[in-house]
C-alpha cells in the first residue's frame, strides 16, 4: 500500500527515470519471466503516471494576454490553439 502512495508521490522526473530503468533492464533479457512481469507492470504503472502529469501541466499552462485596453488577461494553450486552427 505505502508502494502506491510512493509512486503517486513521485515527480515526473523521477517516475520518468525509473521507467528508462525499467525499458533498459527489459530490453537486456537478462530477467526471468516473473520478474519481467514485474518490471513490465511498474512500468506500465509509471507510464499512466508520466502521462497524467503531464496532462496536468498541460491543463495549467495559460498564455499571458493583453487586451487592447492595457490589461492583463489569461487564455489557455488550448484556447489559444482552437484560435489559431479557426
């Protein structure tokens, strides 16, 4: 239990670091089946969190506007490139 708290905690970096372990052990050969399995499972589990933290930083990242009358305002990134598309 305390293992997946410990990964929910991980930053991106280091999940992502963990997770080129984990590819580089696989791609060697050198694990018996059972643990390949394992590492085959951390990494998938390292992999959705990679992915959900990067889609979290994606929702925070806004883009700094001004507006014709001098002020500040904030758009998203995908505002910005619904914008740009139209």
């Amino acid at each position: 239990m305390a293992e997946k708290t410990e990964k929910k905690e991980m930053k991106f970096e280091e999940a992502l670091k963990k997770l080129e372990e984990i590819v580089e052990n696989l791609e060697e050969g050198d694990l018996s089946l059972d643990e390949s399995m394992k590492r085959y499972e951390e990494g998938i589990r390292l992999s959705k969190l990679c992915s959900k933290r990067l889609e979290e930083a994606k929702k925070k990242i806004e883009l700094l506007l001004k507006s014709g009358d001098g002020k500040l305002a904030t758009k998203s990134l995908e505002d910005e490139r619904d914008d740009e598309g139209a």
